[in-house]
C-alpha cells in the first residue's frame, strides 16, 4: 500500500530532509584529499544529534554507521572507515538518513575530491541531470515507470548504465516504503502516483557495465567492472503539476561555490 501523506505530515518530511541536505553542506566544507571517511562519519553524527534529531541509517537492518560513503567505483552502502583517506581526483558519494519528530530524511549527494578528471565529471553531471529528468516526471497522474525511464534514457543516451538491483522508494516513518522506484522502465507503467506520496529518486549511474558485486563486508555494493559509479537522491512530494522538491543541494552548492572561489 502507498501511503498519503498529509500536509502536516509533508512538512515533517521536509524539515528531516533539510536536516540532511545542511548534514551533507557541513561534510562538504570537509572533504579533501587526505581526509578519512570515518572522519566524516563522525562530523556528521555530531552534527545531526546537535540538531535534535537521530542518524537515520545506524543500527537499520544492522548497518554499523551514520553515513554510506561509496568511493569510485563503490556503487553505494561503502562504510566509513578511519583507513579510508580520501585521495586527490575520487568520487566519493555520501548518503545520509536521519529521524527527527518520527519521520525519516534520506538525501545523497556524490563530491569530487579535490580537482577530478574530466571523464568522471561527466558521470556526476549527467547523473544529477539523470535526477532531475526524473523529477519532472514525479507529478500526480503519472506512473512509477515514467520517472525511470526519464532517468534510464539520459543516462544511456550518455553511454552510461542503469543499476538494477537497488532503487528509489517511498519515505515517511519508515525508510523504506512502497512504491518501489527502479531507475530504468517503460513509460505509462508501474504504480500512479498520486498527489500526498512521498518518493525518494535515487538514480544509481555506472561509467561501464551496469552489474554490480558486494564486497565481503557484507555491505558494500561494487561496479562488477571497478569503473566508476555516482548516485544522487532527492526526496519528492507528489503534487498536481510540479514535484515538491523536499530536499535541496542549494547548501551543498553553496560550500563548493565558495571553495571554488
Ligand atoms: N540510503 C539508502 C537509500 O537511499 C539506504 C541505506 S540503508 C543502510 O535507500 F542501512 F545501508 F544504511
Ligand atoms: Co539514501
Ligand atoms: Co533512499
């Protein structure tokens, strides 16, 4: 069953994605050539209790961390890690969760470490825009199937390649609700989506092949080729003519902007 959310509700939603989109700002200031993932790990903890509110991924189905930081050709689910050192030029992708007044945020954001080659700048652009396409279709009156074939087509037209295995979802008390949001499908199919439902669009984009392998850790998901792979994920509500956009990378843009600078 995919649930309604009211506006109240919505609003809720909204204040825990905003929680994680200022968490990822705040890790942004952070990562850097030399920095360790398990480092970052810890800035983001403090920072989310700091805020009244509860890491939304520790301790869910037994995963030991705050944050999922997949680096290169880590798809996601990478745990952080002291002997992790983030080196000039790798793609980290961060995924964070937290719980705040009952209700889950769940935001992904994927930074380049230092000055990145051109080739896996591509991959975070096309795969953010990968995100986008699919937003736009995330209106009411719409299917399931019509946002992942936006997401598929950019990426493809791009050379690159869809993740299968894992997918996009509905999100409220619990992280993971129906519907099911697969990042590839055929237009016009799938679950409608209707004004009230809360979805997270989480395109998972790969540089080669799009099979994936799990490390031994039982936990990290891989590139089965160890090309490189971004995600990004965004919260939506579901509204008459446009998305509710629930979670923002307008903090994240602004700390790089000003590194940049
Ligand atoms: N954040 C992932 C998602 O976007 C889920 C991570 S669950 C964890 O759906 F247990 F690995 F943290
Ligand atoms: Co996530
Ligand atoms: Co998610």
């Amino acid at each position: 069953m995919i649930l309604i959310k009211t506006a109240d509700e919505i609003e809720l939603i909204r204040q825990s994605n905003l929680l994680v989109s200022k968490t990822l700002a705040e890790l942004a200031k952070h990562i850097k050539p030399g920095v360790s993932t398990g480092r970052l790990d810890q800035i983001a903890e403090t920072f989310i209790r700091d805020h009244g509110a509860v890491p939304g991924f520790l301790k869910y189905q037994g995963y030991p961390k705050t944050l999922c930081t997949s680096v290169n050709s880590e798809v996601v689910h990478g745990i952080p890690s002291e002997k992790v050192i983030l080196e000039e030029g790798d793609l980290l992708s961060v995924d964070c969760g937290v719980i705040m007044d009952g209700f889950y945020g769940d935001t992904a954001f994927s930074f380049e470490v230092g000055a990145m080659g051109e080739k896996v700048r591509s991959l975070l652009t096309t795969t953010r825009e990968c995100l986008r396409k699919g937003i736009e279709q995330a209106v009411d009156g719409k299917r399931v199937g019509d946002v992942g074939f936006a997401v598929q087509e950019h990426a493809e037209r791009h050379g690159y390649s869809v993740v299968r295995e894992m997918v996009g979802h509905g999100l409220g008390r619990d992280l993971h609700e129906a519907p099911e949001v697969p990042n590839y499908g055929r237009r016009g199919t799938g679950p409608k989506l209707k004004k009230g439902m809360v979805i997270c669009i989480e395109p998972m984009i790969n540089m080669g092949r799009r099979q994936i392998k799990q490390d031994p850790d039982g936990w990290t998901i891989r590139a089965a080729d160890n090309l490189p792979s971004a995600h990004f994920e965004l919260a939506v509500a579901i509204d008459k003519r446009k998305a509710d956009v629930l979670s923002t990378f307008e903090y994240i843009d602004e700390v790089l902007q000003k590194q940049s600078n």
